[in-house]
C-alpha cells in the first residue's frame, strides 16, 4: 500500500460517494495527475469536479471558499507547502471565520492538503514545513498525514464535520509503504491508538519499561520508529513513540500519560526551530507535570535558517535521524 496511490484511491472514493465533492489545484489534471501524481486518473473519471486553476494560490482559496459557502465540499490542492503563504489571509481572515462570524447560519468546510518538506534539494522555496504558522488559528483544525494513519479515516473524518482543515502530507511520505497497525503490531513494535483521529503510541515494550517518550508527526515519525526500533533491539533503549494525526488543536492526554510514565519526553518537528510545536508540547508537559519530569523537554527541529540547494547543505539544516537518535540517548 504505497501512500501516494492510497490517498489518491481514498480522493477517488469521496468523490465517489459525495456529488458536493470538489478537487481544485495545479496540474492536477490528466495527464500529468499532480506534481506527485496523487491526483492521477480523477480528472478524466470525473471531469467536472476535479479541475485545473490558475498558478494562483489565493484564487484557489478564493474560490474554495465560496463553494464550500455554496454548500460543496472543496479539497483544495497546494503543490508545494511552501505556498501556503499566499493563502494565509483568506485563511486565517475569512475561511476559519465566517461560521463563528455569521452565528452557525453558514459553514465553510474546505480541505486544503499541501505537499511539504524537504529532504529533496528543492532548494529554499520549496522545500520547507510552514505548519507552524497555522498552528493555533482559533477554529482551523492542522492534521498531519502519516504511515500509521489511514487517509480513509481521515479524510472520512474531514467530510464528516463542517470545519476547515489544513492536511500537511511531506513529500517522502508518498512513495513508502503504509505500515498501519495490525493485531496490535507494527513490525516489530507494540501499537496501541486512540480517537477517531487515532493518536498511535509504538514502542518495542511495554510503557513501564519505557526511560522516554517520544512525540513526532508525518515524516520524522517514521524516521523516530526506526531508531526506537533499532535502538530498542540493539542496545536495549526503550522508548515510547507518540505519533498524533490532528497536531491543532492537541489532545494532550495521550503525551501526558506517556510522560508521566517515562518522565522524560523529546519532541520532533521537521519545521524550523523556535515558536513551535514542540515548545508548545514542552510548555504543556512542564505545566502540567513540573515535578514529574527528570530532565528538561527536548525540542527538536531544523535550523532556524533558509533551506539549502544542495542536498548536502540541507542535510546539515534539516532534522534527520542522527538528531533524533542523539535527543533520544540524551533523554533515556
């Protein structure tokens, strides 16, 4: 189950099922199908809801916007995270406003999903994590696609409510292979989750045995569950990995139970260090469990500086393993 093709199989099934679905973006026609294809074979099986826009970002918010008023279910394409940018206003000043703004007599429930990351040499403009500039939007849920999570649930879960989600999908995710919980396992670590949105907790024992947690979403979740996994079988280092789907607004309460299980936690985060998700994990977790803790939280992200060209230069500015098997001997 490669991840690209699941999401563009779960596109198709909603809009399948669901006549007020829309898909809007670049490229995203056949024959070309979208800069990572997900959207390949959509437009000819439904030509008239799956169309081509303009090379203008604020245009497709513009306009998923007033379908979604108009009683559609836009799902709006974002080649590249990067430009999220351009939709930050009609974001944050009219989509995620207007149902509180005109007292629940109108919902704007539009989807919008952007390719992030870097790993790939895009170079400085595409190449970046920008979610933290979303995170905390009163009424904007941010939801982070992931090998544990199942783009059915989640996008069942996004078409069932009436309000507005931004779906962050880093681009090294589309060609791995789902490794979703089965019978309690992933590979060879423990999975339990929770939620409709599960959060999904791996470790390779038990959660009393545990000397860390770990809390990471999309990509440097994957990258977290090899060394916890590595680690775990190598050298007997037990931690707790915490992979949540929504990452705004936060259920704390499966962080919170690890935590005080572990008493130490590291935070993983691909988007650039400083004002954070992972400082906002580490000021609830100090919060609530100051006198729990034995060390404390370790925030890790990549350098606070533009993304380089060349593949080595980004290496040495985004998070990778190395930082976070480091963090990790750090925290055990």
């Amino acid at each position: 189950m490669i991840f690209a093709k699941e999401l563009g199989d779960t596109l198709r099934g909603a809009l399948t099922d669901d006549q007020r679905v829309v898909l809007l973006g670049e490229d995203i026609a056949d024959p070309y199908g979208g800069a990572f294809k997900v959207t390949r074979g959509l437009s000819t099986a439904f030509p008239a809801r799956v169309r081509t826009t303009p090379i203008s970002e604020g245009a497709i918010a513009g306009v998923s916007a007033g379908l979604a008023l108009a009683g559609y279910r836009p799902i709006a394409e974002v080649m590249f995270g990067d430009f999220l940018t351009l939709m930050f206003d009609q974001v944050v000043n009219h989509i995620t406003k207007y149902q509180t703004m005109y007292a629940d007599q109108a919902t704007c429930p539009v989807i919008i999903r952007a390719a992030t990351g870097g790993h790939r040499g895009y170079g400085p403009t595409h190449s970046q994590s920008l979610e933290k500039h979303f995170l905390g939007v009163p009424h904007l849920r941010v939801v982070a696609a992931s090998l544990y999570h199942d783009p059915r649930v989640v996008f069942a879960d996004f078409l069932r409510r009436d309000e507005p989600v931004l779906y962050v999908e880093h681009k090294l995710l589309y060609p791995q292979h789902l490794t979703l919980p089965v019978n309690g396992m992933v590979g060879d670590l423990i999975a339990t989750s929770s939620g409709m949105l599960p959060t999904v907790r791996l470790s390779a024992v038990p959660r009393e045995d545990c000397t860390v947690s770990v809390l990471a979403y999309g990509y440097q979740a994957h990258l977290a569950a090899k060394i916890v996994e590595r680690l775990a079988i190598e050298e007997e280092i037990f931690a707790e990995l915490i992979v949540p789907a929504q990452i705004a607004p936060m259920d704390w309460a499966p962080v919170l139970s690890s935590v005080t299980a572990t008493r130490s936690l590291v935070t993983v985060e691909e988007g650039a260090g400083g004002w954070s998700w992972g400082a906002e994990a580490a000021s609830v977790v100090s919060r609530e469990l100051f006198g729990t803790l034995r060390r404390p939280v370790d925030v890790v992200a990549s350098e606070p500086t533009i993304i380089p060209s060349s593949k080595a230069k980004e290496s040495a500015v985004l998070v990778g393993s190395a930082q976070i098997e480091a963090a990790i001997r750090r925290a055990s």
